[in-house]
C-alpha cells in the first residue's frame, strides 16, 4: 500500500467512525463524549503534538533542525517526554471514559473512532486555518471557513450526548 492509500484508507474510516458514531449519539444509544471534559481529552491528543511542535520550533530557533532539537537537547528532550506522558493520559482517559459509559466492546470501539476523528478534525482544522492565512484568500474562503466552522460546533453539540443519553435511560 503506498502512503496516499493510507491516508485514504484513515479517511475512510474516520468518516464511517463519525456517521456510525453521529447515529449513536443521535438515536441516543451510544454516549461519544460524556461532556466537555471528555471532549476536552480527545482534543488534547491533538493539541498536544502540535503545541509540542511549536514549542520546540520556537526554542531550537531558524538555525537549528526541529527533530535533532527534541531528540539530541535536554529541553527538547523533556518537551518530548511530557508530550508522550500528556498523550498517553489522554488516550487513558479517552479510552477510560468511552468504556465506563458503553461496556466494553462498544467502548473500545467508540473510543478508537473519537481517536480516529479527532486525528482528522486537527488535520482539516489546520488546513482551514491556513487557508485563511493565505495571500490570495478570498471573502469566499472567510465565509466558507465559517460556515464549517458552524456545522463542526453543531456536530460537537450533538456528539457531547452523555447527560442526555443518560437521562433517557433513567426514564
């Protein structure tokens, strides 16, 4: 498989992630974020590479490789090793939620696609962002970046479902 495959094939599965897990939340059955803090986790698997990657950028300088900064310099070093130990608490937590509020096959299942979808938000989120910053943006391009905007927070809205899925199932 070559690396565009890949990357298609993560695509893929991250929009059927998104649509069975869009159903679930919807048919109230299946809880994707317990609340914002949940939320909140899956987001910092994203956030933290990328503040990582920035920090280090920004303290290794023009001059100076990104990758050797992190691996060969103590600060890098560090930066690194809290980046790993933020992520993998991150997906603890992630993963620990996800199974709490639907068993553990459902959970497993529905913590891997929050994973999958959040890898996939930060990619397009970036490509918006930078889209924005371009020379040649257009009105257009502000309009439709709101637009998406729009639609994600109304999507997060309906995925961020555990008071109301569980509130149906005390009924």
């Amino acid at each position: 498989m070559s690396e565009e495959q890949i990357i298609r094939t993560w695509l893929v599965l991250g929009v059927i992630s998104l649509i069975l897990l869009f159903i679930g939340a919807l048919t109230k059955k299946t809880v994707v974020y317990r609340d914002y803090s949940d939320l909140g986790w899956s987001v910092t698997i994203v956030v933290a590479p990328l503040l990582s990657l920035l920090l280090i950028s920004l303290i290794a300088g023009d001059e100076t490789d990104p990758i050797m900064f992190a691996t060969d310099f103590f600060v890098g070093q560090v930066i690194m090793v809290l980046t790993g130990i933020t992520l993998l608490w991150a997906i603890k937590n992630n993963y620990q939620m996800s199974i709490q509020d639907n068993g553990l096959v459902l959970g497993v299942f529905v913590g891997t696609a929050k994973l999958i979808i959040a890898a996939i938000i930060a990619l397009c989120s970036i490509g918006l962002i930078n889209s924005l910053f371009q020379d040649k943006r257009k009105l257009g391009h502000v309009a439709i970046f709101f637009i998406l905007f729009a639609i994600l927070s109304w999507v997060v809205t309906v995925l961020v479902n555990g008071e109301k899925v569980n509130r149906e199932t005390t009924q």
